[in-house]
C-alpha cells in the first residue's frame, strides 16, 4: 500500500497547471514514484472537456498527484478520487456532495472537481490525479449552468480556514487509502459511497451536450460498471458513460 512516506512533494508559487506540470516532469525524467505538486496559485488550469480553471494565490487548492500505474488499474479513478476528496471535506462539517462524474458541490454550487489523465513515459505508464477545491468563492456565473461557484470557507461554521498545506496533505491521503481499498477489497465500497453523497440522486435532471438536451428523467445514482442511471420517461432507464448532467426541475 502506497502511504504519505511514498509521496515526494514539490510545492510551488505559481504554476501554468499543476497537471502539465507534473506531466512534463514525468516525460523529462525529473520525477518518478510518487509525487505531488502543490502550487498556490494557478495560471492555465484545466477541468473536464479542456474548461479553463484559474486559481488566485491562496484563494484554491491546486494539486496534482502522480502516480506509477496505469489509470485503467484502478477501475473507476475519478469516482474513488471524489469519494476520498469529499470524506476529508465531510471531516470539516462541510456538507459536500458530488456530482457525477467528477465535481465537488456544496448547496448545488461547484467547490471543486478531479481530473485524470494518462500516459506512458520511459519509466512507464503514469496517471496524474488532479484536484482543485476552492478556499474562497470565485466568481464563476458559467459554473454548473449558472448556479454558479462556492469556497470551502464560506461552510466552516467559525471553524479555522485550515492550511492549505495540510489540507492537501490530508487529501493525498485519502486519495491513496481509497485507491488501496479500491484494489484490495473491490469497488463496491467506493460506489456505495458515491450514490450517499451524490447530490442530484432522485433529483429530475437532464443531460446536455454541446448546449442541446439529450435526455431527462429522475437521477437513479451510480450502477455497477460506474454508468449513470436516469429514469426517462421516454426511453425507460438510460445509463450515461459520458456527458454533462444539469439540475433542472420539472414542472
């Protein structure tokens, strides 16, 4: 099992994007085994479908973690990340939720969200785990079809910010335990996790793509190959491997 001993951690002031960051070192042969990078702010990041995600200093966790392995290793990576990101979240009294497949929402509002993505550099296959989580609310009207976006420390309750050190310490650690349990004791933990923290579950939804709706019905949760199930009034139940899922409220 991978722990925190593993992790060597680079930690920097500013950075283009946490993930093409890390990507490069890999490719150059500046990094192997384990590494995190944690940057306080961030110039060029990027969310899922190439969404640009800027990161002002000391206003967002942005971090990267790399790993020796394969994304396909792991089935479901995304979801696992989540669910371990989210747990941390839970410890602070925050009521974070999720969004499939990879956002991080507090009151329907974007907090964060994972992305993965992997390669093969000389020393071989790489998955890079993305994770940016706001600390301060930022102004986002776009983010999640208008709702827009929310901070970590609007939801403390009085509680301290925490440090963002610690923060993503805590976060790497979570990420590894949940990739172990994932591994070791099959996926079903992970999903049952998921569907108690999805946000929209029995909620009336409808999937978009490209500005166009496709579908809409009753969000039923997760099933077990990691698809997303809508009730549709027209089709029956549809599961989704792809796709952006929006609230919307049926009259």
């Amino acid at each position: 099992m991978l722990t925190q001993a593993d992790v060597h951690w680079i930690e920097l002031d500013s950075v283009d994007s946490t993930n093409d960051y890390l990507s490069r070192a890999y490719l150059q042969g500046r990094v192997s085994g384990v590494t995190a990078v944690l940057a306080h702010s961030q110039t060029a990041g990027r969310g899922r479908a190439g969404r640009r995600w800027q990161a002002l200093p000391g206003a967002s966790v942005c971090l990267s973690i790399g790993l020796p392995m394969a994304g396909h290793t792991v089935s479901f990576l995304p979801l696992c990340v989540g669910v371990a990101v989210a747990q941390v979240i839970e410890k602070l009294q925050v009521p974070v939720r999720l969004k499939w497949p990879n956002d991080l929402l507090v009151g329907q509002k974007k907090l964060g969200g994972v992305l993965c993505e992997s390669f093969q550099c000389d020393s071989g296959p790489v998955t890079v785990v993305g994770l940016g989580v706001n600390l301060l609310q930022p102004s986002v009207p776009e983010a999640l079809g208008g709702q827009g976006a929310t901070g970590l420390v609007e939801h403390l309750c009085g509680q301290a910010q925490p440090q963002v050190r610690e923060l993503a310490d805590h976060f790497v650690s979570a990420v590894l335990h949940a990739i172990h349990a994932a591994s070791a004791q099959g996926i079903g933990t992970i999903f049952r996790e998921f569907n108690r923290l999805d946000s929209w579950l029995g909620c009336d939804v409808q999937v978009i793509d490209n500005g166009t709706v496709h579908l809409q019905g009753k969000a039923m949760g997760i099933n077990e190959q990691g698809a997303y199930l809508i009730n549709t009034d027209e089709e029956g139940l549809v599961a989704l491997n792809a796709g952006d899922l929006s609230l919307r409220v049926r009259a």
